[in-house]
C-alpha cells in the first residue's frame, strides 16, 4: 500500500529547513508571526482568512494548521465551515466572471463570420 500523498511535517523536518537556510526561515517566522498578531483585525478574523485561502490554494499543511489556529483562537466549526465555503465561493467566481472573456470571443467570432457573410 503506498504511503501519504503529503509527508508528515515532523519537527525533524522543521529543523533541518532552518538548519539549511536559518537567516530565511527566521525572516519568515518573524514576518509570519507579525501578520497573524492581534491587530486592526482578531487573531481568529486572521486565522478564518488563513484557512479560506489555505482551501484556495489547496496545501494541505497550511489547511490543517490554520484551521487547528482557528479553532485554538476561537472560532467554531460552524465559523470555520463559513469561511471554506466562502473560499469556495470565491474560487467558482473568478471561473465564472472570466467566462466574460469566453463571451466576448465568441461574441467577436459571430461579428467576423457575420461581416464576412456580407
């Protein structure tokens, strides 16, 4: 039986990424840990954003951790469903607001074959 699509992050792991390249990894805990601080907007508001984009941009990692955030911040299940549907909203929108540009090229195609049946 063939193992995980996606390794557990272990705190190995963990490790040897700072190990390899420290002065990045400490830059980006650093800035990750200003973004998700108490702010114009709650750690939990933050969190529930982190986990709609997290489904948006499908990792697996940042799902779990962000949601287990979320709900260490406060939010609900209830909340944190909210949030995923709101990601999925967003996500179908985009494809159906750029159907606008399938339009328009075939609304130009009917103009072409209509000006060259003239």
């Amino acid at each position: 039986m063939p193992g995980p699509t996606y390794p557990p992050n272990t705190r190995e792991l963990d490790a040897w990424r700072k190990e390899l390249a420290p002065g990045p990894h400490e830059a980006w805990s650093a800035f990750s840990r200003a973004v998700f601080a108490e702010g114009a907007l709650s750690v939990k508001a933050k969190q529930l954003i982190a986990v709609a984009v997290a489904h948006v941009t499908q990792c697996p990692y940042c799902i779990q951790g962000h949601t287990g955030a979320a709900e260490r911040a406060g939010a609900s299940p209830e909340e944190i469903m909210e949030a995923i549907w709101v990601a999925a909203e967003m996500r179908s929108g985009g494809a159906y607001a750029h159907s606008t540009l399938a339009l328009d090229r075939l609304h130009e195609h009917r103009h072409e074959e209509r000006e060259a049946a003239d």
